[in-house]
C-alpha cells in the first residue's frame, strides 16, 4: 500500500468512521481465534420465514456466517455458538423480525457485559441457504461472512471481512478497515476507507471512492474514480472509458482499457496507463507524474509550469 499521507480524503475518513457498523454485542478478543476457543458451545438454528418476503437485511457482529442462494432453498442457518462462560453461551442467538416485505435477520449477544479481565468471547458461526432472487443487505462488524448467488448486495462493513459472489445484480459497498473480495457482479458502486477490495468479472459500470486502502480490478465495464487519497487503485481489462475525479497521493495503474482515459486533477500521486484503445487527457497536474503507452488516440497532458 502506498504510504504518503493526503488530506484531501479526510471528510470521507470521518464518514466512514461514523458510518461503520457497530460491532454486536458480542466480543471476540481475537479474530480467527474462534474456532480454537470453545470452552461453551451448543448448537444453534433457524428456519427463516420467508413468505411474502421481497429481501433480507443481515447484522453481523464477531460471527462468521456462509449464505448461499440457490432454487428451492428452504431458509435455514445451522451452526454452532461458542464463549468463555455459560452466561455469555446462553446469550448468543440468532434471530429473525419481519418488516414490512423485508426480513431481518441478527446474529446477536443478548448476554449482559460488565468490566471483565483476561480472555473472554462469545460468537456464532452459522451457515445456511436462501432461495435466489432476493436481494440482501449486509451491516457487518469485525466478523466474516461469505455470499453466493445473491440477487443483490448492499454491504456496511466495519473491520471484517466480506467475500461475495456471483451476485446477479447490483453490489454498493461502504467499507471501513475491512477486505472485501468481489467475484463477479452487475455494477459496483464502493466507497473505501482504509480497507481493501479485489473485485473480478464485474459486468457494469464500477464506481469508486476511496481514502488510504487498496483497489485491485479486473474485467469490468466503465470504471470512474471519483476520488483517491492515498490509497493506490489498479484495474485490468476495463471495458469502457475510465474518468478520474481527483487524485492526492495515491496511484492509479490501467492496463488494457477499452475506451478513453480522462483524469480530472492529479497532485502527488501517479497515473499509469498500458494501452488504451482511445484518447487520455490530464486537466491539472502538481507534483505528481503521468506515464504511457500504447495510446490508440490522442494524449493530452498540462505542460510543466
């Protein structure tokens, strides 16, 4: 990750950070260390109820949760609870409320939290299935979850980590410290704060803002980078044009774009482009750098003050 500071980003630093989901009630005091801790555990289920139902909302704390659509799925999340004490076991639920068409789902610790020393958790890991054509929404805080075959996907993430797949439609994606892996989907729209995303096989339109994290693309359609801080973005085989609002310090690298590359403004940071099959243009550029090759069309670049 490139690590020159920028301010340009720093409005979008404290909205993520304000826009985060908060973390359950649940504690795990170290992530991954789950599995390997399980003083108390039970089993833990819920058929879903899913009639009428038009979508599914997900709030997901420390817990893991793998949710996979597919026809004539019936609904169901199996798994496990595990804690520190039997207090904390008795506390871990899943539950379902139904609103209106759409049905929310949480993955909760109704257990009461006081001061506490030493090594204290308590997290679900749960899998299951619902049927396709539903359109999920994620809030997820430090935990992990894994989509599959999904309708559509509107994500909040925290600290955690989200791998989401063949997706049918849209994905919109508000990450925070996280990593998020993309693998294939319709469009999608994020906004990075310090995390992390790969995303591959994106048949729409991509659009992007980030602070200090890491973009890796390849295959998409359109792509625009409304903003870049610090963070550094690269994308493969963009098919389509790709615009550029303004970049900080971060670097932008493309490789085989379709269309015409257009940066608006470029301060600190650096624009590499390797084959482009239109024009690339570069309104204002500071202290930062433009490079190229194989531009079908024309290049047009600011002349050094």
């Amino acid at each position: 990750m490139n690590l020159r500071r920028t301010t340009a980003l720093a409005p979008l630093a404290l909205l993520l950070g304000a826009c985060s989901p908060p973390p359950a009630a649940s504690t795990n005091v170290a992530s991954g260390d789950g599995p390997a801790q399980c003083q108390h555990n039970d089993t833990r289920q819920l058929t879903l109820q899913l009639d009428g139902i038009k979508a599914i909302s997900l709030e997901v704390g420390p817990d893991t949760l793998v949710l996979n659509a597919r026809d004539g799925a019936d609904g169901q999340l199996r798994g496990r609870a595990c804690a520190s004490s039997a207090d904390q076991l008795a506390g871990l639920q899943v539950t379902q409320q139904r609103q209106g068409d759409t049905l929310v789902v949480r993955l909760e610790n109704t257990a009461k939290r006081g001061i506490s020393l030493g090594n204290h958790y308590a997290w679900l890991d749960l899998s299951g299935s619902i049927p396709t054509g539903i359109p999920v929404s994620l809030a997820l805080g430090s935990g992990d979850v894994r989509l599959d075959g999904v309708a559509a996907l509107d994500a909040k993430v925290g600290s955690g980590d989200l791998e989401a797949s063949k997706v049918a439609g849209a994905v919109k994606l508000i990450l925070g410290s996280g990593d998020a892996h993309i693998n294939q989907a319709a469009s999608l729209d994020a906004t990075v704060g310090s995390g992390d995303i790969k995303a591959s096989t994106v048949s729409g339109d991509v659009s992007l803002t980030i602070g200090s994290g890491d973009v890796e693309l390849g295959q998409t359609g359109a792509l625009a980078i409304q903003a870049l801080g610090s963070g550094d973005v690269s994308a493969d085989q963009v098919n389509g044009d790709v615009r550029i609002g303004s970049v900080g310090s971060g670097d932008i690298t493309l490789e085989r774009v379709s269309g015409s590359v257009q940066a608006q403004t470029i301060a600190s940071g650096s624009l590499t482009v390797n084959q482009a099959g239109g024009d690339l243009r570069v309104s204002t550029l500071g202290s930062g750098d433009v490079q190229h090759r194989n531009i079908a069309g024309t290049v047009q670049l600011p002349r050094n003050p």
